[in-house]
C-alpha cells in the first residue's frame, strides 16, 4: 500500500510532466532549426518554391472568384433579378 500512494494521479501528474518536457525539447530544436537562416540555402529556396507556388494558386483562385461574379451578374441581369 506504501508503493504508491498516489495511483491514478501521481502517473497522470507523471505522464503529463513527461509529455511537457518531450514538447519542450522539440519546440527547442524546432527553434535552433529556424533560428538559422543565412546558414541554410536550401531551405531558403525551398521556401521560395513553396511561396511562389501558393501565390499561383491565388492567382487562379482569384480568377475563379472572377469569372463565378461576372457570370453571376450576367445570369442576374437575364434572369432580372436586380
């Protein structure tokens, strides 16, 4: 009975302080991986790569809304809906 005396909560308590230092070491290398920008070329570019990408899916998102408000207005106008 001395074993333990807390049960169910001492490994809870455990389990979470566990769980918090294992976040804890991954934001920390997750950091010194960012921190680094001028060492790093490649990630660079592939961040470039990535940011041009997402910019050309706004494009043709942009020209989808387009086309989506003018034909919008058009069926408006014959339907007379105005």
């Amino acid at each position: 009975m001395s074993r333990n005396i807390f049960g169910f909560v001492g490994r809870t308590v455990a389990s979470v302080k566990s769980g918090i230092a294992i976040r804890k070491a991954v934001m920390e290398k997750e950091k010194s991986y960012f921190a680094s920008e001028e060492s790093d070329p490649e990630r660079l570019e592939a961040q470039k790569q990535r940011d041009q990408e997402f910019i050309q899916s706004l494009k043709k998102l942009g020209v989808a809304v387009l086309v989506f408000l003018v034909f919008y207005a058009i069926l408006r106008t014959i339907l007379n809906l105005w």
